[in-house]
C-alpha cells in the first residue's frame, strides 16, 4: 500500500490530508450505484461520490453478528427492489451507513488471483479481519447483494471499462474477483507496464477494459514503477488522452476518475506554450495552483462525453480521501483504523473540499447542458 502510495501522492502537496479510506468496501458501493441505474434505465450520465470507512477499533466477525442491526434483509430479486424503491421515492444511495455484515465478502486473497502480492494484506501480515465484514446500507431503501450471475446476464454483448488511475483498477480487481465465480475471465490485452488491460468472458461476450490515465489529459510522465520521477510532470490542459478518447465509442459503460495525481508537481501547457505550473519552485514560472488545472481537465472530460455523440452511461467517480491519518506516509501517518467513521466524526480536508467543488460545479454545468439534449 505505501509503495502505491509513494507513486500516486506528492509530499508537498498534501500537508492537510488526514481522511481514510479502505478501496475494498468503495467498490461494493461503486457496484451498487451501478446497479441501481442499470435496472432503473433513466440516467445516460451519472455522478459517483466516494465515501470513505476507516476504522478504528479491533473488530472480530463474532462480535458483528450481534451487533447486526435487526432488519428485514434486501431481496435479491432487482425488480422486486426496484418496484418497491420507486414507490417510497426515497432512494438516495449516497446516504446511508455501514453497517455489520457477518456474511462476508465475496472473495479473500485466498480465492481471486487477481489481488497482487503488494496488495495482499493478509499475506503481509495484517492480523486483524473485522474490516471485511461491513455493507452499506442506504437511507431510505434496500440496496440487494450483488448478483454476479445476473450482472453477467445483463452485461451480454456488452463492454465495460474503468478509466483513472490506480484506484479505477482496484474496482476492475474486485469485480473481477466476484464476477470469476461464474465465468473465468481470458486477458486479451496489456499494454507494456501492464497497467492497461483488456478481458473477455467469452461465454456472455462480455469484456471489461482497465485504461490506466491518472489525470485523463495528455500528459508527459517521468516515473518508474515505483513512483520516482527523473522530470516534472508536463500537462497539457487543452487536450485528452487518446488512451481512452480513441476507445470511447467501443464502450457501453464507462466509469471515469480522476483526482489526486493533480497535486503532483506539473509544469502546464496550453496551445504548446507552457502557462504555468504547481509547485515548481526555482522554474519562473506562474505558480497556477492544481485547482487550475482540475477545472481545465474537468471541463475538458465533460464536455467530450456530452459532445461525443455516443450514448455510453458514463459514471463520474469523484476522488478519494487520502488513506492516512496524523500525517502521511512520509510523515508519520498511518492507517491503524478497523471500522467505519459515523457520521459527523471526520471533516473533509481543504485539499478534498476544493477538488469536490470543482467536480460538482463543472459536472452540473454538463448535466445541464446533457438534460438540454433530452439524455435525461
């Protein structure tokens, strides 16, 4: 986790992060939400927001059974669920609580190969097994189990792909892991890094895409694998990048995310001449701030998915916490939590306030703009 970490986060430019996130329990959610618009078929354009459940005390799965609220379980049939919500008009996805699960997830380490030895907590020494054992559980309606089986019925004849960085292939790990459980999957492609991939399951002609672009713009990166750069970052803020506009029309879904890597020191370009840059000390150049540069890409993104002509639900992931608290990984922070924040115990920090006020803003003005032509 470090390791990753040291590749995604720039030490100067997250002195105020202090929020957590565990990426396990985000993929149920992010699942979950697309579940919800698929059986429901009204939205073309959707809007994803991260919700962060660190932990902070030993939790054993014993102790959550009877801690487990009494609640009439949700059924897993979709249409009976789907029926019921839309009668309540009530369902709201992104408010809700985490609560005991004593069920369990899906896979472990142990039954899906495609969890990676860096990533692999249990093989590398976490004791504890308490935070596997947590669902969301939405306000004001039922939110069913994941149902691989039916996801896989639904998705025939379909793609998926999941673009962003490191966090966007973490969920394409997951639903890997729960979708294997009916179909293996066949790896058709990776790029060099083994970062972009490509599989098909070929029994529901089904493929899911991971494209690895960290800030979705055209961008020069200087870094090895393990995240040293021998040269500053150099975006260009007026131009995607074709790793994932060329294959946009091939896509039925799309799940987009951007977010942290826009803190790390970058030298900015626009019409090919350099603007500008974040933290660049000793350069001369306009200190522009990464806020700049986030709105510019953000408008960018939106504005091609609304203007693309092709009718891809795209989901918009808003950007993630940071994983520490009381400093960071280069300064003492740590991730010792075990169960979720309650409500109202952790505030988001300057740094998540300001890049959610621009993903908000500037996808409001694209939902605007998408309702004008009727996708709504």
């Amino acid at each position: 986790m470090v390791k990753e970490m040291r590749s995604d986060l720039n030490p100067f430019s997250l002195s105020k992060h202090n929020s957590v996130i565990i990426k396990f329990a985000v993929s149920f959610l992010l699942v979950g939400l697309a579940f919800r618009l698929l059986i429901s078929g009204s939205f073309r354009f959707s809007s994803v927001v991260e919700t962060s459940i660190p932990a902070n005390e030993e939790t054993k799965p014993e102790s959550l059974m009877a801690s487990l609220p009494a609640e009439e379980p949700a059924s897993n049939d979709f249409e009976a669920n789907k029926s019921q919500n839309s009668q309540s008009g009530k369902c709201d996805l992104f408010t809700g609580e985490w609560i005991p699960d004593p069920s369990g997830p899906f896979y472990t380490n142990q039954s899906c190969l495609q969890i990676e030895g860096h990533q692999n907590c249990m093989k590398n020494g976490r004791p504890d097994s308490g935070y596997l054992y947590w669902r969301w559980s939405p306000r004001g309606c039922r939110l069913p189990k994941f149902n691989p089986k039916n996801f896989l019925h639904l998705m025939r004849n379909k793609s998926w792909a999941f673009i962003g960085d490191s966090i966007s292939r973490n969920h394409v790990q997951s639903l890997l892991c729960i979708l294997s459980q009916v179909e293996q999957a066949v790896e058709t492609y990776h790029d060099e890094e083994y970062r972009s991939k490509i599989w098909h399951f070929p029994t529901h002609n089904f493929t899911l895409s991971v494209i690895w672009t960290p800030f979705l713009i055209r961008a020069d990166i200087f870094e090895d694998m393990n995240g040293v750069s021998s040269s500053e970052i150099q975006l260009h803020l007026d131009e995607l990048d074709k790793k994932w506009t060329d294959q946009y029309r091939n896509f039925d879904y799309a799940i987009v995310a951007g977010g942290k890597w826009f803190l790390k020191t970058a030298i900015y370009h626009e019409n090919n001449v350099v603007t500008g840059c974040h933290y660049c000390p000793g350069k001369n150049l306009t200190e522009l701030g990464f806020d700049y540069a986030y709105r510019k890409a953000m408008q960018l993104i939106f504005n091609f998915i609304t203007s693309s002509g092709h009718k891809t639900l795209a989901f918009f992931r808003t950007t993630t916490p940071d994983h520490f608290e009381n400093g960071e990984w280069f300064s003492g922070g740590t991730c010792n939590r075990k169960v979720p924040f309650k409500e109202g115990e952790v505030n988001m920090t300057d740094v998540d306030t300001m890049m959610r006020n621009i993903e908000l803003e500037e996808f409001a003005k694209a939902a605007a703009y998408d309702l004008k032509k009727g996708w709504f």
